[in-house]
C-alpha cells in the first residue's frame, strides 16, 4: 500500500556477502540464455527476509494448501536482455479447484511503489479463496524490493533519527536541515545501491510481468493490481496490450498527475478521509473521547500536532513522537476505516503525554518492525519514484504551492508540499512526468473507484478509464471509506470482481456499489 508523502527510507545492515550481492543485484549470464524458457524451483517459503520485513515464515491456507516460493531471472538491464541478470522473488499458492478449470495464474500487485508481494499475499490469501478456485495466487517482490535486487539507503539507526525529523520546516535553518537531510539519504542510496538504480522503472517491472507470464506458461496475463499496483497495470497494458487477460485494477493512481499533482490530490483525500473519521466518532451514541464535534476533534489534532513540533512527547521508548511522526501516524490509520479505532485510541493517549500508539502507526507506515529493523519498503518507493518521476522540486517551487495545499488540507498540506522535495539531488534522471498507460486494443480492464479513498482519490478511477482508451477501462464505483474496495468485504464489489475473474462478466460500465 503507498505512502502518503513520498517517502524515504533504508534498509537493514546486512553481512559483507550479502550486500555484495545485493548492491550490484546481478548475476553474469550466458549471452546464450533464453530467459523465457527457464524453469521455476518452487519449494516451501522460508521466513521473509529482513529486507522484506522480517517475521515468520507464512502459514498454510485453510485446507492445509502450503504457500511456495521460487527466483526468477530477469535481466539487470532490459536494454540488454541477454546481459547480467537479477533474482525476481515470486511466491504462489495453487488453485484448489478443478484443474479442467483452472484459467491460469493471477498475478497480484499491492501497491508502494515498494511493497513486498511475498509478504503481503499471504497476509490476505484467505480473501481471495473463491479467486483461487480457479487461479494459482501469485505474487512476487518487484525489481528493488526485498528479495528481489532490493534497493539499500541509510541503516537502522540513521532512519530512527531520520524519520523524527521535522518535514514541515517553519524558517531557513529548517529548510536546509530537511534538505541537508534529503541529499545524504539519496547519496546513500547511490553509494549502496548505484548500479540498481537506473533499472528498476515501473516500465522495467512491467516486462518483467511479462517475462512472469511466459515463465508460468500463461497466453495472457491475469492481474489484479492495487493502489501503484494499478499504475503498474497500466504500463503493462500500455506496452503488452495483445497480453492482457483479465485484469482488475483497485485504489486506483490516477495516470495523467505530475507529481505535484498528485501530491496535491493526496492532500485532499487525506482530508477528506479526517473529516469522515471525525464525523463518524462523534456520530456516536456512546461520547466521542477526542472532541465534542467533528471540527472539535480536528482542532484538537491540529493543537497536538502544533504542541508536538516544539515539544515531542514519549513514544516507543526511547524514542520520542515528533509532530513529523505524528502526522505520519495519523496518515496511516486513515488508509482503513477497520484502523479509525486504533487512531481514537492514539489521540486519547496523545492528548494525555503517551504517544505510543501513535509511533506505532507511523513505523508501520515507515517499514519498522518491532525489533527495530526496516524493511525496504521506503528506500524502494523513493527509488522507484525518482526514476519513473522526471520533476525534480526546489525549496521556492515547495514555497510556491503551500497554499494550495494548505487550502486542500490544513492538517496534512504542509506535510505532503514540502514530501515533494525526496527526489532532489538523486542520482538518475526521471523519465517522465507521468506514465504512459494508453492501451487501445486490450481486453477489458476492470477499475474500481472508492469514493472515500485517502491516497488514490476517487476521481483517478475515471482519469485511469480515460486515459486506457476507448473501450478498454470499465468504471465500477463502490461509496465507502479506505485505501480500496475490495479489501472492504463490500458484496456487491466482490461479486463484480470475482464475476469477471472467474466469469468473464464484465459489469456494466458505471456499476455502483454502496
């Protein structure tokens, strides 16, 4: 799932061998290798790694179905197919159907850009037990994440006090502490990662989509992309179109936004999302604990946040909540309306000196394990995001538009403008200011629009169906709350998504689901 600011992290200090396997990502190979032919070892999944996560190994699905994990190759270079390649991690679980029906496999893309496949499948495989009745699950850690040629910036410690900084500079000396900031992340993401750089595009990851279909002997690629996920699709779509089976795009990024744009856009969801959260708590019978009414409760937050910036309270010991951290947290429980009970919970504490709870959100946010440990979560998104991202934003173009993004959002305006500054100083060029997602002549794509979604506001589905071209986009539009619609259990979401999965059906074009 994607962050709400562009993000920056790190991940974890690994031995000498290990490192040098993940800084130069790559493997000589024989000019001679036709990588479409090779053949998958799938064997039991170990435990995710550190740069995954960390934690246990994944447990069998109901019915005692044993998740299974394989590396696949795929060129370092895609402009050099048959040069050096890396490791793509997938992980699968098998149709638990008829095989006489069996469609294929279903590749799943849950966002970031950064966010480990191998990880997170497993976290939701029993939601999608009817699409397994018909597809082997599938998903994988894309180029620079985790296991797959992950991409490594600053260590543990440097990102505990990196992630406490202020994001929200108030004079100079803020300003050139954030920026100071920014430039040694990115340089050490270039001294610990410069070779894997330049490749790991989201056009990059979408030909390695489609090396994926080839390699588990599917004619097209089915896909169920979320939040980047969907951008991902996109671009595979735009560059495969002939390929494309049948695919579900959710959370949806809307394609035709500069960064800026987008940043912008994600101000007012993020808003919009505090001004549901704060209705519905004090919509109550029983007395909402963090104010009396829902402008009360917004108030409230904006004073904490304020009170923070010069005087962080206790958080996860020995750490101290920062109004950077904060914010971050506050973010965080926004993406599910399942977590508005944890962020009542965390103000109530917060307004009593005890900002645990909130910490604890924003580490989930940030990759942060209980131990301490970061995944690379951050330090792919930002890689991922500065190559595919050709603006590259200063302190005046921050200065210029705070107040549209403080008309969007007083609580997350500041935030978010001044997030825009992650790509300064780093060292590929982007490609362009947004992706390239036409896909005349693909098969019908399935977009599903949320009409309370914080990070991918609604109005992106509707840019995404333009922006595929005609006849391919089908909009479907569910009014609820959270980063997605699938994940809500909404029955009239699922049986339209899983209508076509399964089916074939595709719903009518502007089917809502309330």
């Amino acid at each position: 799932m994607p962050n709400p600011s562009p993000p920056r992290a790190a991940a974890l200090a690994l031995s000498i061998a290990v490192l040098s396997a993940v800084l130069t990502g790559c493997s000589d190979n024989s000019k001679s290798e036709d990588l479409t032919a090779q053949k998958l070892s799938w064997k039991d999944c170990p435990a995710p790694s550190e740069s995954e996560g960390g934690g246990n190994a994944p447990s069998p699905l109901p019915g005692g179905t044993q998740w299974q994990c394989a590396t696949m190759k795929a060129p370092l270079d895609w402009a050099d197919p048959k040069g050096a390649t890396i490791g793509i991690a997938l992980i699968r679980a098998r149709t638990s159907g008829d095989q006489s029906k069996r469609i294929g496999s279903l590749i799943f893309n849950f966002g970031g850009p950064g966010g480990s496949g191998v990880t997170t499948l497993p976290a939701f495989g029993e939601d999608y037990t009817k699409l397994r009745t018909r597809y082997d699950l599938v998903s994988f850690d894309p180029r620079g994440v985790g296991r797959s040629a992950g991409v490594k910036c600053e260590d543990d410690s440097q990102l505990d006090v990196f992630f406490q900084q202020d994001a929200t500079p108030d004079d100079p000396a803020e300003q050139k502490n954030l920026l100071n900031n920014t430039k040694a992340f990115n340089a050490a993401c270039e001294k610990n990662s410069g070779r894997t750089l330049p490749h790991v595009p989201t056009t990059d990851a979408a030909r390695d989509m489609d090396l994926m279909r080839q390699v588990l002997g599917d004619a097209k690629l089915h896909y169920f992309g979320i939040s980047y996920g969907t951008e991902l699709g996109g671009v595979y779509a735009h560059l495969f179109p002939k390929h494309v089976g049948r695919a579900v795009f959710d959370a949806v990024v809307d394609p035709r936004q500069n960064p800026e744009q987008s940043a912008l856009g994600q101000a007012r969801g993020f808003q919009l999302a505090l001004d549901n959260f704060a209705a519905d708590c004090t919509s109550k019978t029983e007395p909402c604990p963090i104010g009396d009414t829902p402008q009360d409760v917004k108030d409230r937050i904006a004073k904490l946040l304020k009170d923070l910036d010069s005087k962080p309270i206790p958080g996860v010991f020995p750490r101290q909540l920062t109004q950077t951290e904060a914010t971050n947290g506050i973010a965080q429980a926004l993406y599910s309306k399942d977590f508005w009970e944890y962020l009542t919970e965390g103000l109530d504490q917060a307004y009593s000196g005890d900002g645990k709870v909130l910490m604890l959100l924003s580490d989930s946010m940030n990759g942060r394990n209980k131990n301490g440990q970061y995944s690379n979560l951050v330090a792919a998104n930002i890689s991922i995001n500065c190559v595919d991202e050709k603006p590259r934003y200063t302190v005046s173009d921050v200065q210029a538009a705070l107040p549209a993004f403080r008309a969007a959002s007083p609580l997350f305006g500041d935030f978010l403008a001044w997030g825009m500054l992650s790509c300064t100083d780093w060292a590929v060029p982007g490609a362009a200011d947004h992706p390239d997602v036409s896909a005349v002549g693909a098969a019908p794509i399935l977009v599903v629009g949320n009409t309370g979604d914080p990070a991918t506001p609604y109005q992106g589905a509707k840019k995404m169906v333009d922006a595929l071209g005609k006849g391919v986009g089908v909009e479907l539009t569910y009014k609820g709350q959270g980063h997605g619609a699938y994940d809500s259990g909404n029955k009239c979401v699922h049986d339209a998504v899983n209508g076509y999965l399964l089916n074939g059906t595709v719903p009518p074009a502007g089917t809502v689901c309330a």
